[in-house]
C-alpha cells in the first residue's frame, strides 16, 4: 500500500462525483492504489469506449447513477456513502458543445457546482471537498506570464463562462457558510490534460489517435494554438495534495477556500502543432478552417507560483515523457495480446509516475 501523501487516504471513504469520466475514472484508481474506499456518482459513461469501462472499474466502485442538478439525489448519496473527502469533477467539459447547448453548459457547471456546495451545507458534516473548475476561469488577454490566482474571472464562451462562474459561487458560498464551518473545501484549477483513456469528441489526443488507427488524416483548426499541456496525473496529484492540505494544522490557514493552480512550468507549453509531430510525426495532417463565430484563445498559460509556494506542488513530466506516458497506454489498449489489463497498465504508470516524482524530491512522494 502507498503511503504516499503522508498516508492520508487510507480507508478513508471517498466520494468522486464525476468518476465515470476521464479524469475521474484516472482519479479513482489512484485513489484505490492509496488505500481509498471509493464511491462514485455521475449521471452517465460520457463515452464509448472510456476508461471507467475499460479498467472495469464498473466493478470495483459503487457508482451512484445521478445528476447533480438534482440537489435532492445528491443530499441522499451524501447521506448514504457518508464521505470524508469529496473530490468534485463533474462537467459538460468540452468548448464546441457549450456552443451548441450553452444553458445545459451552465445547469452542469454552474447551477450543478452550486449543488454540491449546497448539499454540503445541509448535510453539514466534517468533510474535505476539493472542487474542480478550469485554467478557463480567467480573463483570456493572451499574456505570456500566467494567469494568478488573484486575476479577474471572465470567461468569453459559454463553457469558460460557466466555470467562472462556479469560482464566484464557491466564493459566495465559502465566505458564506463555510468560512469557520468543519467542512473544509477549496478549488483546482487545471486544463488542457492528455492521458491514456481519453476518448472525448473535439479533443486532440483521442482526435490522434482515432486518425492513426483509421488510417484517415487528423483534421485540426488552430495548429500554432498555444497550451499548458500536462498529463492527467499532474493535476490529479495537485488535487491530491491540496486535499492532504486542507487537513494539516497550520498557525495560519492558508489553504482552506483558496483556488490552486496546476500547470507546467512556461516553457513547457507547447503548440497543438508541436503536440502532434511529437506523438506521431508521420501523421497525415490536414487543417481546418477556423469558425470565426466560436472563440478559441491563441494563447493559454498558468501561474503556479502559488501553488509551489504553498502545497510545494510543482509538475513531474517534461513534455516528452508526458505525451509518451500518453501514447503508450494506447498502445497497450490496442495491443492484441497486451500483457496488462487497462487497470494494471494504469497502475504502472502511476507507479512510473511517483517514482519520478520521489527522484525530483516531490515532497508528496516521499
């Protein structure tokens, strides 16, 4: 058993709300790899094939089938899993389609995030929430230093306004409710994350790889497209840590109701361009003309300082070993005879993960 963030979440009874999905299925099966009780609720299997059915986690979590924008169904589950920690994940994640269902857009992100804030406050109980939004919340002036913590929230789309706005109801209900409540809850701020498992429509990774296993040309818009690319690990041990964090006594609290950012380091971001040669630079690629009536920044950085400050958190992979972590989980996944379940071949790479972590000196590794 890892004993890894201090041993934190062992036999702890976790709850990931948004646990079928990408990052969520990921996050479980880290969080069992700690010794972690898990549960799960989501309102679906966002997509064919996914991680969550692929790793058959089906079968090692207790997955509540519900929606968030029901706040009555998620006080039951809080009341039915009584949960220590929650980790909240759940989202309508994707840009194109908050254009084309913008008010489902914010019931899920918005209205939906309010939710678990208020299903927290009438519960009422000693638990440690982390609450997921995105590195969208901010203003977009493409600047090269980073966004900060402290920047204005403005989201121009109707996805990256729907998360803004789940920062300003955390806000409110933290300064609220919970400023000197024993729920103890902060918020993620990551974007941008590539893995093994992902296999979401408009996203370039499962774009690539569904390109070179159909022998057809990758269509991409945007090539010289600016991002903080990391792998779905990095955030997932910010969110971890940050989690840990909630619950160590400091003289001075800084860490409970704070937004942490997780990213790269700035020389790390990498074009979309840039992204693809190095996953496959044989891949046929065409480009797609831009539609001018959808927003896309150029340019997207995050300021971690804070984060390095306060958590000592900072990013383990460098861009080559991020998108081979990447590729060669796919390669596993298609492999005829792959010597390891999809489960197994992502516990390796967890175990990969942390031992470069433990070379670096990460202080949650240790």
């Amino acid at each position: 058993m890892d004993v890894i963030f201090n041993n934190f979440y062992r036999k702890k009874k976790v709850l990931v709300i948004g646990n079928t999905g990408f990052k969520g299925s990921w996050l479980s099966i880290w969080l069992m790899k700690l010794g972690a009780d898990v549960y799960g609720l989501s309102n679906q299997i966002p997509t064919k094939p996914s991680l969550y059915k692929s790793a058959l986690l089906q079968k090692k979590i207790k997955t509540n089938f519900s929606d968030i924008n029901d706040l009555n169904s998620v006080i039951k589950i809080f009341k039915q899993v009584k949960p220590d920690i929650i980790f909240h994940l759940a989202a309508q994640p994707l840009v194109p389609k908050s254009y084309k269902d913008p008010i489902n857009t914010f019931k899920t992100n918005a209205i939906g995030f309010a939710n678990i804030l208020e299903a927290l406050r009438i519960y009422n109980k000693p638990i440690t929430a982390v609450m997921i939004t995105s590195d969208k919340v901010y203003r977009n002036d493409e600047r090269k230093k980073g966004y900060r913590e402290t920047d204005i929230l403005h989201g121009i789309d109707p996805y990256s306004a729907s998360k803004s706005c789940a920062e300003i109801i955390f806000s409110s209900y933290y300064n609220s409710y919970f400023k000197k409540s024993q729920i103890k809850l902060a918020t993620g701020r990551a974007g941008n994350v590539i893995g093994g498992g992902d296999w979401a429509d408009n996203r370039i990774i499962p774009d690539i790889v569904k390109s070179i296993n159909l022998k057809k040309k990758l269509i991409i818009k945007n090539p010289q497209s600016t991002r903080p690319w990391q792998h779905v690990l990095e955030p997932l041990s910010g969110y971890l840590l940050l989690g840990h964090n909630l619950n160590l006594k400091r003289k001075k609290n800084a860490v409970k109701g704070e937004s942490f950012n997780f990213g790269p380091p700035n020389n790390q971001n990498k074009t979309v361009k840039e992204l693809i040669t190095k996953y496959d630079k044989n891949l046929n690629i065409k480009n797609k003309k831009n539609n001018k009536e959808i927003y896309e920044a150029k340019l997207l950085k995050l300021n971690c300082s804070k984060s390095k400050k306060i958590l000592k958190w900072k990013s383990v992979l460098n861009f080559e070993e991020l998108v081979d972590f990447t590729s060669s989980w796919y390669e596993n996944y298609y492999k005829k005879k792959s010597l390891l379940s999809n489960y197994d071949f992502a516990i390796k790479q967890i175990d990969d993960y942390q031992e470069v972590a433990k070379k670096k000196k990460l202080i949650w590794a240790k």
